[in-house]
C-alpha cells in the first residue's frame, strides 16, 4: 500500500542533478530578448513616449508603446471562468497601460537581439507624463475628493460587502457583557519564490505557444486568448518544471504582453524574464489590511456578539478582485463562533501601490493575526486562561457556514498535542512576575481553513491513465506541481487504488494545454483534495477495464478477480492468476480482441471541508535592543489522513518559516510622496535566512475526513497561517505589551517599549 508512507518524491532525482529543466533551460532557436519599460510615477497619464534614439541602437528589432497596444482590458486573476457576469473577473488590465497606476506600471516594451541592447535601449527612451497626487494609504484612497484610480470606482472601493448573523443591536443589550475593541495592522510583502516568472512566446503554425512558469496553465491559455483577442484554441500554454509560486504564479503576470510582442514581430520566439528587483513590485503582493474587531464578550469569556470591519490594500489593479478580503472577514465566523450575533464589513481599496493577489493562505493569515491578538487582549483583560477561552468559543464539530461543512475535527487534539511539546502549563507558572529587560514568554494561535473553493466558485479537474504494455501506467494530470510534491501524491493514490508500486506510475510532471486534461491549477489547497478525487476515480475506472480485459484472457466470470501487489489474483483465496503485465501485453496485442485501457475522469467538486492547526511559540525578548527569540515553536495539524509524512513536514516547515518573516521582518516599504519602492531587493528586504530559523517542529493529528478522497483535507497553505500570531502572544505574555502592528521588528518593539516606560 502506498497512501500514509513516506514514498520518495517522483521529481527527487531530476531536480538534484540538475536535469529537470525550468523554463530557462529549454532549448530555443533564434531568441529575441524583451524588456519592460516601467513607469517612474506612481499616479498620472502617459502624454507621450519619445523612442527614436534607442530605435537607432544596433540590435534593438522593435520598440512596443501604450499607444500601440489593443484597446483591450482582460482580467488577470487565476479563477476558473465565471458565467455569471455578476461573479466575473474584473477586466482592468490593458498589455501596456497608458494611464499609470503605480510606480513601476508597464507602459513600454523593447525586442532587440540580446539583453544588454534591450537594456540600453529602456534607458533611452524619454516618457512625458501628466503626473496626480499619488494614493499611498487606504486613507488617502478614501478621503473625499481624491482622484479616483480607475474611472469606474469612483471612491477607489474596488467592492464593499457585508454578512449579518443574528440580531446584533439586540444582542449587546444583554446586561453585563464587557465590551473589547482593537484595531490590527498587517503589512504588504511579497512571495520571494526562487524562479522568476520568466516566459518564451513564439508562433507555431499559426498558433501562439508560451512556454512559462505558471501555476495555471489551461487559465492563462484563455486569458492570453481575451488579451490578443484571438480563439482561446490558437494559444498553447506549456509549463515546465517551476521554481515557487506561493501564489505569485495564480495571476497572469506577463504572458499576455510576451504573446503579444511576439505576434508583433511575426511570431518570432521572445523572451520576456524580469528581474528580482522587478519582480517584487511588478508582479503580485500579499494585500496588507486593516483589521477593526469590536468584541461583546460575557465575564466567562463567552462571545455573544462581534462587529469586523476589514480594509484591505488593493494596490493599482483588481487582480483577484474583492474574493480576497471576504474570504477573510467571512473567516471570522467560521474558527470563532459568537452564541448570538457577528456583523463583518469588508473593504477592498484602490491605491497607487504594487498589485495586490494571491498569496498563500489567501487572507487567513491577516485576519488570523487580529482574531489571534485579539482573544488573547480578551483573555488578559478577563484574567482568563487563554487556551480555555479559546476552547469556550471556537468552532466545535459539525459546524457548517457558506456550504462548507466540518466533516473532521482534529482541533481539541492538536491544542492538546502543541501545549504538551511547550510545556505550556510549566512555561506560564516559570514566567510569572518577570523583571529585568530579558523576558520570556510563551504564546499560541488557532485556525481554520478551508479546502478548496468550492461553493463560491468551480471546482473541476481531469485525469488521464494509460496502462503500458509492460504493466506500468502514464498517468497525465491538469494540476501543476509547483514544488509541493503534488505529483508524488498523485503517484501514490494511483498506485494505491491499482495495488503497484509507486515507482510503476509513471507521471508526467509538465503541463501542456495541448495535451494534458484540463485542471484549474495549484491554489487554495485544492490539489489533493480535488484533483486528487479526479485521480482515485480515474485510477478506479482503469481497474474496472484492466479486470474486465483480464475476465475475457483467463475465461473467468465477472466478480472472480481482483489486482493486488501487481498481480491478477483470485478474489477468494488470493491465488495469483496473472501479473499485470501479461494482461497488459495481452490486451495490446492479442489478435482476437485488441484494447488501449485508458481512462480519462472528469471529477466536479461539490464538496468543502475544514482543515484545522495550532502553533505555540516559547520566546525570549530583550527589551533593550528589540530583539526577539524563538526559543521553540510547534505547528499541530489537522489535515484529515496525512498521505505522505515526510512531504507534509516539508509543507509545514515551509509554511512556518514564511509564516516567521511575516512575523518578524518582512514588508514593502515606499516613499510616500513618490511611491517609488525602497527595498525590493533581497539585502533590504529581511527575509529570513537559515541563520535566523530555529528548529520548526512539525506535528499531525491523525483524522479521516470522509470527502477527501483517502481521507485527506487541506494542509499546502495552512502552515503559514498561525505562527506570526503565536509569537505576537508570546511577547505579549513576556512584555505585558501589545503589539498590533505586523512585523515585530527592532525598532517598533523598542520605540514602543519607551513609550511604556520598559526601558
């Protein structure tokens, strides 16, 4: 049996010796380079673009303006396509954009014949602009009068929407409820995957190829199509090995503009790779967000009602539109459950700041980071224990919201399981009545997160297997793998379902919409749960035809045989009848009834469920510098039934160390006259290193959630939800300070603790 063992990654060998081939690797012909000219102002129009000079310069084949572009917007966002006009992505996006909305916009492209002349020639073309004020700030956006940002929203609220459950004035009424408001702050930062989203884009008989580093291959092939205005059939989008997303990668990034000048040079192969400097402005963000909770709570610590307002920082261009920021404030009444009422409002904002979209976890980080803080003021201000009070109102089993049930419940377990590894009870007691500026502290956070998208939006994928003569299978999946270690799980549930071993399951790790079956891609951890579904009952109808052929060459009756550890065996008394590869071969080329077993599976997803986890951090702070400690930190997981042990630690690792440089180092940074970016680079941005990660212990409770396909739920994004938290409550317990303001660097903690009088 394969599903539960830790079977070594498919993808192992290819990538440690270097063989697997990225999309720079591929072997082209006759190259061109292009580069992307950027606006210098953060808000304003493009009057005009002045290129004579650097099309004089050897080498340079073509030079592409805002003015020579189609007048076509297209949407952006890696959402399967909506038919519903009411649920469609917004269109706001054009290959260049005239009218300039953040600093570093695309209003020019260069084709020459290498990357050095590429560049020269950008630095000799001369931009007139009409330059506004630039919109820095949710608050600026919003303040009346300001220049709206896209003409059609004009208060620069890309969509405001709201939920009400129970009566809430009625509710606060109730005598005796203590009443606590906070207001929480998380930064813009940025997904730093290893792999630019580099792309080739050529012409192939009459075709557009674009050979790319994406997450969602068959939904860029239809937004390259809107973009070009051409037959989502003309386009082929091919995905090789990919280095990261996170996120990053669920957009159409630059794939659009690369067919486009490739088109405009005849079809010409064109390179388009930007550079790291580019890529943490120019592409996606994690949407930074202003969280306000106001909280009516009994002095047991029951909630009997709560009041969410979420202002999320948009940037320039809708992206993934407003799913975002509802998804977290939708959040808040999922992991926490108030006995009487909850009213959230949620903001989505424009601004003159880098494109805010997908960024692993999808808006659960942020909001967890204010519900964690949150509970944890209510539990100090209540002298309660902050683990019971948690206990007292988060979500209990069977809990259902927006279509999505909770078929599995780990939580209880997974507290349980963290606090014994902190010793947290010891911890408390030891860290009591501190003095001196060392302290210590420890501190934890909870969440939830759901599987999938299903029902707000479509969820379908496919999956090819053919069976090979010599008993082996191919199997082809629409779902990428993105460096999770998708593919080794597929092989797994194939080879579980046909009793082989893994190494027999031959899968083909590239995507190509020519060829491979359609999937909406690798986001909202989803593969395993809905792709992996499309796998099992694909591997299932391959069974069915593999026994059925084996009935007709031994002359048995139906219901006789089954397939265990690769062989054709009698059902009763496991005798073996055959091996999987004289059927195999028999079925291929036997004279009297030739047949190619394959099966191809469609699975819709109509089903949701709850993943669930835990962290505990124990820290140190020295108050006097700053700085923080991570002494220990456990992530405790309920993912349903763990597939593979070894790649759901490295999932968890992964997630903790992102989940680390939230907490404590990283955000974008802007001059906020300008909008020009001050550290999008990675000397300035403090992104963790080895040298600053402490041993990351990662732990599962083990459950079975009856709509996964083996039992399995969401675990790729939730790593990276509940440390940040953890470590702001451990502080909190160490300092008797409240830090609502993500990330805890140096000088906020020690500008706020002179404010306190610490130090």
């Amino acid at each position: 049996m394969s599903i539960g063992k830790s079977v070594k990654r498919v993808d192992a060998f290819e990538k440690v010796t270097g063989r697997a081939q990225y999309t720079d690797d591929i072997p082209l012909n006759d190259v061109l380079v292009a580069k992307v000219l950027h606006s210098t102002i953060a808000n304003g129009l493009v009057k005009g673009i002045d290129i004579k000079e650097a099309s004089k310069l050897s080498g340079v084949v073509k030079i592409v303006t805002c003015f020579d572009v189609p007048d076509i917007t297209f949407p952006t966002s890696g959402h399967p396509l909506s038919l519903d006009i009411h649920h469609a992505d917004i269109a706001d996006r054009k290959l260049l954009n005239r009218r300039v909305r953040y600093y570093g916009d695309d209003i020019a492209a260069v084709i020459a014949k290498d990357d050095v002349t590429a560049s020269r020639a950008l630095k000799l073309i001369k931009v007139e602009y009409e330059e506004y004020e630039p919109l820095m700030s949710i608050e600026a956006s919003l303040e009346e009068g300001s220049r709206p940002i896209h003409d059609n929203f004009p208060d620069n609220i890309l969509t405001h929407s709201n939920y009400q459950i129970g009566d809430y004035e009625e509710a606060i009424k109730e005598e005796g409820l203590i009443t606590f408001e906070g207001e929480y702050i998380t930064p813009m930062v940025k997904h730093c995957h290893m792999e630019a989203p580099i792309s080739y884009a050529y012409a192939e008989s009459g075709r557009m190829v674009v050979v790319t580093s994406t997450q969602i291959p068959h939904i860029i092939r239809r937004i390259v199509g809107q973009a070009l205005g051409i037959g989502w059939g003309k386009v082929r989008i091919v995905k090789p090995y990919i280095g990261g997303g996170f996120g990053d990668k669920q957009d159409a990034l630059y794939e659009p503009l690369n067919a486009y000048l490739s088109k405009s040079v005849g079809g010409r192969c064109v390179k388009l790779d930007i550079t790291r400097e580019e890529s943490f402005v120019n592409t996606r963000v994690r949407h930074a967000m202003k969280i306000r909770i106001k909280s009516h709570v009994r002095p047991n610590g029951r909630f009997v009602a709560r009041e969410i307002e979420v202002y999320s920082n948009k940037g320039a261009y809708a992206s993934h539109g407003h799913s975002i920021t509802s998804k977290a404030g939708n959040a808040c009444k999922q992991i926490y459950n108030d006995e009487k009422a909850i009213k959230g409002d949620m903001y989505s904002v424009f601004t003159n700041m880098p494109v805010a979209g997908a960024m692993r976890a999808y808006g659960i980080p942020q909001i967890t980071f204010a519900l964690e803080s949150h509970i944890d003021e209510i539990a100090r201000g209540l002298n309660l224990d902050h683990i019971d009070i948690r206990k007292l109102n988060m979500m209990k089993p069977d809990f259902e919201d927006n279509g999505i049930k909770c078929h599995s419940y780990g939580l209880l377990k997974c507290i349980e399981e963290g606090k014994k590894y902190i010793d947290w009870d010891k911890k408390i007691e030891e860290y009591k009545n501190q003095t001196g500026l060392v302290r210590k502290g420890v501190g934890m956070a909870i969440f939830s997160y759901a599987t999938g998208v299903y029902p707000i939006l479509l969820e379908t994928a496919s999956c090819r297997i053919v069976l090979n003569q010599d008993g082996t299978v191919q199997l082809q999946m629409g779902a990428t793998e993105i460096g999770q270690g998708a593919d080794t799980i597929f092989s797994q549930m194939v080879a579980e379902v046909l009793d082989i071993p893994t190494r027999n399951v031959h899968i083909i790790s590239n995507q190509d919409t020519d060829i491979t079956p359609y999937d909406s891609g690798a986001y909202a951890s989803r593969q395993s749960y809905v792709s992996g579904m499309a796998a099992k009952k694909a591997a299932l109808v391959l069974k069915e035809k593999i026994i059925k052929h084996a009935n007709f060459m031994l002359k048995l009756p139906v219901g006789n045989i089954d397939l265990k550890d690769n062989m054709v065996v009698n059902k009763e008394n496991g005798d073996i009848l055959a091996s999987l590869e004289e059927v195999a071969t028999h079925a291929f080329y036997n004279t009297e009834k030739s047949v190619h077993i394959t099966a191809d599976i469609t699975n819709q997803c109509r089903s949701n469920t709850f993943s669930f986890g835990v962290c505990f951090a124990d820290v140190e702070v020295d108050m006097a510098v700053g700085k923080i400690k991570v002494n220990r930190v456990i992530n405790v997981h309920d993912c349903g039934k763990v597939l593979n042990p070894d790649l759901a630690a490295a999932q968890v690792h992964g997630g903790m160390s992102m989940s680390l440089g939230y907490g404590l180092s990283e955000q974008l940074l802007f001059n906020e006259k300008t909008g020009k970016p001050l550290n999008n680079n990675l000397l300035d941005y403090k992104l963790p290193t080895v040298m600053d990660t402490p041993h990351l212990e990662a732990q599962f409770v083990d459950t079975y959630d009856v709509s996964g396909p083996f039992g399995n739920k969401a675990l790729g994004e939730p790593p990276a939800i509940p440390v940040a938290p953890a470590v702001r409550n451990a502080v909190y317990h160490a300092t008797g300070v409240n830090f609502n303001t993500l990330p805890l660097t140096p000088q906020r903690l020690v500008e706020r603790f002179i404010k306190e009088n610490l130090i």
